[in-house]
C-alpha cells in the first residue's frame, strides 16, 4: 500500500490520548496531521478519509467504556477502507470494552483497524500511576506505529491485513456514572475563560466562567482543573477527597504493562 499521510485523531481532556496518538503516528514516518475533537466547539478541516491514508485514534477509557461525548465525534468521521490504529488509554484500573468499542465504532464508518493498543495513563481521579505515560510508554507507542507503517507498507490492500486480536465483549458493559463536580474558587478566578472554551461539554457558562459546572452537563474530566492558571477550578472538597483516597488505595500503583495488538505480517 502506497499510504502517503497519517491523521492523529483524539478525543484527550488531559492529554493522556493526545501524547499517545501522536507518539503512534510519529512512529509511522509519515506526513502528520490533527484532529484535536476534545473541546465542545471543535472545527473540522475534514472529516471524509480515503486509502491510501491512515488515522491513528486516541480517546481515554472511563468506566470500561469510551465516553458517550467522544463516541458521538468519532462518528462524525468517515474513511473507505481508511486503515485505522485505534488506542485508548485508561488509569491503572482496566480498559473492559473500550478498545473493542472503539474499533466497532470506527469499521462501522468505513475505517479498517489494522493494529491498537491500550496504555497506561495517569488516572482523572485520585494519585494513581501519576508519572504515566512514561517516556518508555510513549515510546512503546511509536514502536506499534512503526508496526504499523510496515505492515501497511508490506500489504496490497487493506484486505490482506488480519484485524488486531483486542480484549472485550459484546454487549459492552453498562456504564457506571459517578459524576464529581469540581468546584469553583471566585476570589482565585481571574476571569481567563479557558475552562470554559476548553470543557469538552460546555458545562461551563462563557459568559460568565466563574459560575459552577452544569452537573448534568459535566463529565468529570477534570480538564478544567488542569487547564485553570490560578488553581480557581478545584477538587478540594470533601467529598472528593473522601473518594479519591478510597479510589486510590483500591486501584493502587502496581505497574500495568501497555497492551498492543498489531498482525505480523500479510
């Protein structure tokens, strides 16, 4: 296959799936583009891929799923016979039926999974796997990009190409919803607005992003905590900080190698 450029796209609040899905499509050796999807009013510069190109697609696991957000932009997105490596990356605990969601999501829009991976990230909640993904965990991604860019370079058709053995089941496990708020410090906010242009659901007013989160809108990314300059968007509530710790001691750190899943050859 003559494939000439690959698109890294991600749904990535924290930036876990974004570092991933790059360093992925970095090992490919191919021309780079981005599809950053993340952010409620995210723009398209085209969402129609063909074959001879690749996508490389990066979305974070929460309660063994991809989020419903997410799933719903990926759709958005249509190949033909567009070879696909799928990723997500989950925080410490597992990735359930994430992966396979994804893939099922993506071959049902015209795109063909031709290699995926599942990576350790440092987890939303709590103090679990905080140092993750490491530099040997990105690099382990660019390996399964180098993978993949042989494969596809060694294959005449996307059709010769085995699809990548990944864990899960269907019907994919019920979602489990436990939705914490972060809350908002209004002497702290300086008023930047960057919660509000950056939460992934506009769960955040625009007009006035010193007001509390929608609850029934938020997801609990965090993303707003991570991106707010003055610490204004917080966790520093009880509840919170009752769960986290709970969450942490029971998930734990212990090492979790990476998953890849990539066929050897055609």
């Amino acid at each position: 296959m003559n494939v000439k450029q690959v698109t890294a796209i991600y749904f990535s609040a924290t930036d876990n799936s974004k570092k991933i899905a790059l360093a992925v499509a970095g090992g490919m050796g191919l021309a780079l583009a981005e599809a950053d999807i993340t952010a409620n009013d995210f723009a398209l510069d085209r969402n129609c891929f063909t074959r001879d190109e690749a996508v490389v697609v990066g979305a974070p696991v929460y309660s063994g799923r991809i989020p419903e957000v997410a799933i719903e932009r990926f759709k958005q997105f249509t190949g033909d016979g567009t070879p696909a490596i799928v990723t997500v990356t989950y925080g410490n605990r597992a990735y359930d039926d994430a992966l396979l969601e994804l893939m099922d999501t993506l071959s049902a829009n015209g795109f063909v999974p031709v290699a995926a991976g599942a990576f350790v990230g440092r987890h939303t909640w709590g103090e679990i796997a905080v140092d993750r993904p490491t530099a040997e965990d990105l690099s382990e991604a660019g390996q399964l990009g180098r993978q993949a860019g042989a494969l596809l370079e060694q294959a005449a058709s996307v059709d010769e190409i085995e699809a990548p053995a990944v864990k899960g089941n269907r019907p994919y496990r019920e979602v489990v919803k436990k939705r914490l708020v972060p809350h908002i410090d209004k002497e702290a906010c300086i008023l930047c607005g960057l919660c509000a242009q950056l939460c992934p659901t506009g769960a955040i007013d625009r007009g006035d992003p010193s007001s509390e989160a929608l609850e029934e809108r938020c997801i609990s990314c965090f993303r707003c905590v991570k991106v707010c300059p003055t610490g204004a968007r917080h966790t520093n509530f009880e509840e919170y900080e009752t769960f986290a710790a709970a969450f942490t001691e029971r998930i734990g750190n212990a090492h979790r190698p990476n998953e890849r899943s990539c066929p050897s050859g055609v």
